[in-house]
C-alpha cells in the first residue's frame, strides 16, 4: 500500500526580525533561484529552535529533516511543547507556507482546520462559508449541497447558519470549521490544537467523528493537541517534535510516556524545589522551609514507584497565632484536572489555631494507587475562608512507574486510567 503522505528531509527556515532577505537585490536573486529550481543562496546554517535560550543567529529552523510517511486511514498524532515545529509542519502540509528545503507528496486533498476561523470571510454567513470552503476544495456546488444539512446538524450552530461568522463566538466559529472540515469530502483530514476552544460535549463530538472518518470511510487524520489523553483515545500512532525534529516515532502510548517523562526531567532540572520555596514572596503569617518527596525513607529522583507509598514532608515556620491555618496540596494529572486535594487538618472536626513556631507536617499516599503516568503535586498554604498565604503554589512534577504489583489492566499499552487500585476481588462458584 502506498502512503497517502510522504515527506523527505523536509526543512523550513525563518529569519527573524526582517523579512525576506533585507535587500531587494537579494530578493530578486532569491526569486531567481527559485524560478530556476535551485536551492536558495541565502539559506544559512542557521540555529535549532529553541525559544527559551538566546540565540547568536537571526536564522532560525523552525523543521529541520524531516523524514515521515502516513499510510490511508491512519490516525496520527503530533504532539511536543508549544514553539516544536507541529503548526509549522501542518501549515507547509495544508500548503500555507512553503518548505525551504525537501518535498512531500499526496496522494489526496486535504481538508485543514489550523485556528479558530482558518479559511472564513468575516462577512459571509455561515451557510455561505460551506460553500467558500468546499469550492477551495475543488468540490462542486451539487456535492457540497449534498452534504449541508450533515454539516449544520453536526456544528449545532443551525440558529445563527445565516448570520455573518463574524458575529460567531470562537467556539461557534470551531465548531462549524471542523464541521465544514470533517464532512466535506477530502482524504486527508488535518487538524491543529483548535478542538482546545470547544465544550467537552463537542470534543467528544469531534473526537468520535474522526474516528469514523478513519474507520469506515479509510481518510487520514493529522492531529495535533496537547490533551494527552485525546491523543491517546484517538491516535493508533504518535510522533513526538522536539526543536523542528522527529525525535520519536511508535505508538501512541508509548510516545506520550516518553514525552510526559521528558517533560518531567526537564522541569526537574529546570527549578529546584528549594529555588522554589526560595522565589514565594514573604507571607505575615507562615513561611515554608523545605518539602521532601520520599519512598522507604528515600529521596524520589527520576521516578516514584506505584507499589510503595508516597511521603509528603513539608517543613514551615508560623510567625503568629493563627487560626485556620492549613497546609494543603492538590494532586493533579498532565491535563491540569484535580483529582484529589488533601489538608493537614483533615483529622480535626473543628477549625485549629496554630501557635508560633517551627512546623512539619506529613502526607502519606498509599501504594498501588497512581498509575503509571505523570502527575502534578501543588503544594499550599491558607487561611480558611479568608485567603491563600502565596500567590502561587510550589508545582512538582511527579512521574509514576510501575515497579511490582500490577493492575493488570495497565499492561495494555492502550489504556490509561488516572488511577491504577488494586482491588480485591472474592470468587466463589455458586452451587446449583
């Protein structure tokens, strides 16, 4: 079988702060060279894209080599921090912008939903902009009306399908791009983080009918998002963009681990927990001294292991009597979701008063409880119902392994739960 998608050593180049080369002489030289099919004479060495170091080029690769092949029906993932190179990679595929160097193939039209309003006239209606969309797709107006009514039953935006879209909401504007995008007859369907805009109902909504585009009537699907779980639930393979290239490539589950635990080592090693505590403004009335995360007495370092409990020790002094003082964390999971938050005081049926002085307080998180992901730990202090003592909380990333008693239900790569319990179950056949 043939991809429907193939991209060789594919690389994209912007120089920032000026556009084009900085004289006409070389922009016409440049257009020369391109006419002619040659490489351009400007394309520089050039810098990896890294937005959070400073660089010493204004050349920057925002893709560099990429190497990558999409097969008919296949639902593919892309996912990496925000400044990877994923809108980039699509754009050059939607052919919005062009590639310095490298070329792709298709075998296909492509469909693309890129950002809120990607395609639109402001001042059309909605029913109007189906038409624009799917004339730009080369559909004729007989096919497009064949499908109309499957588009605007799909984006529930019917009420307002004759106003101008520049009267919509961004979520209203999404939901009747990807309708457009979705139900219009492409074989490559590609779309960027813009689901992130819309109501849990229409994500389900959208997720599902990428699925079905996928499954029975054989289209490709692009997808790009930072909600790993959608990732997960949707895509039967991932690639991982880190600085402009393709750093993994597999399966979906087993590039999501790897991500979130690059994600986690990097945070690690970016901010200390002391440099942490050290950066919270001064507080009246409390100030932390340390927090220690530990296993059988032993620090955490790269991971902490499913099969034994988690230690939470959190040192701080109080300067002045207080009452309601508490000392509290969420727990959370990679998409920003609370999951559990607990209190220092939970044993107490009143409300306590803290005396001045030195503190410690522990947590204990029993085994065999998180699953084999990335969480969040936001450690806090507050005063109840008044206040919180810091404007933010001290944010530790926390990457789970499974290390001994597994939940079997975790040994398939394709599922991913925010818990993983063992649960006891008790079995008896019934006599007849």
């Amino acid at each position: 079988m043939n991809p429907v998608i193939k991209i060789e050593n594919l690389s994209k180049q912007y120089r920032l702060g000026v556009v084009g080369t900085g004289t006409l002489t070389h922009d016409l030289k440049r257009w020369y060279y391109r006419l002619r099919g040659w490489e351009d004479p400007y394309i520089k060495i050039g810098e990896a894209n890294d937005r959070s170091t400073k660089g010493s080029s204004n050349d920057v690769w925002a893709l560099k080599d990429i190497n990558l092949e999409v097969m008919p029906g296949e639902i593919l993932g892309i996912i990496g921090k925000n400044g990877a190179g994923k809108s980039t990679l699509l754009k050059i595929l939607s052919k919005v912008t062009g590639p310095t160097t490298g070329s792709i193939s298709y075998n296909g039209r492509i469909g693309s939903l890129l950002e809120v309003g990607t395609g639109f006239h402001q001042e059309l209606t909605g029913r109007e902009n189906i038409f624009l969309n799917g004339a730009i797709l080369g559909m004729t107006k007989a096919e497009i009306k064949s499908r109309l009514d499957e588009i605007i039953d799909f984006s529930s935006v019917e009420r307002y399908i004759d106003t101008p879209v520049k009267r919509y909401s961004s979520g209203m504007m999404v939901r009747l791009g990807f309708a457009v995008a979705a139900h219009l007859v492409t074989e490559i369907l590609v779309v960027d983080e813009v689901l992130a805009v819309g109501d849990a109902e229409f994500q389900k909504k959208a997720i599902g009918k990428m699925q079905d585009v996928s499954r029975n009537e054989g289209r490709t699907v692009l997808f790009v998002s930072h909600n790993m779980q959608a990732v997960r639930q949707l895509c039967q393979r991932c690639i991982m963009i880190r600085s402009g290239e393709i750093v993994h490539d597999d399966i979906s589950s087993k590039v999501i681990d790897y991500y979130l635990e690059d994600s986690y080592n990097q945070a690690i090693n970016k901010v200390s927990i002391i440099e942490m505590i050290k950066q919270l403004p001064p507080d009246p009335v409390i100030q932390f001294g340390s927090v220690n995360l530990t296993q059988s007495g032993i620090p955490i370092k790269n991971f902490a292991e499913n099969g034994k409990p988690l230690e939470i020790e959190i040192s701080y002094q109080v300067f002045e009597k207080t009452t309601g003082l508490r000392i509290y964390f969420d727990f959370c999971d990679e998409q920003d979701t609370l999951l559990f938050r607990s209190f220092n005081d939970e044993d107490n049926d009143g409300i306590p008063t803290m005396e001045p002085g030195f503190y410690k307080s522990k947590a204990i998180v029993p085994a065999n409880i998180l699953a084999p992901i990335s969480y969040e730990l936001r450690i806090q202090a507050g005063i109840f119902n008044v206040r919180n003592c810091f404007p933010h909380p001290i944010t530790i990333q926390i990457h789970v392994e499974h290390t001994s008693k597994y939940n079997r239900a975790y040994v398939a790569d394709t599922f991913r739960g925010k818990f993983a319990l063992v649960i006891n179950w008790e079995n008896s056949k019934k006599n007849s």
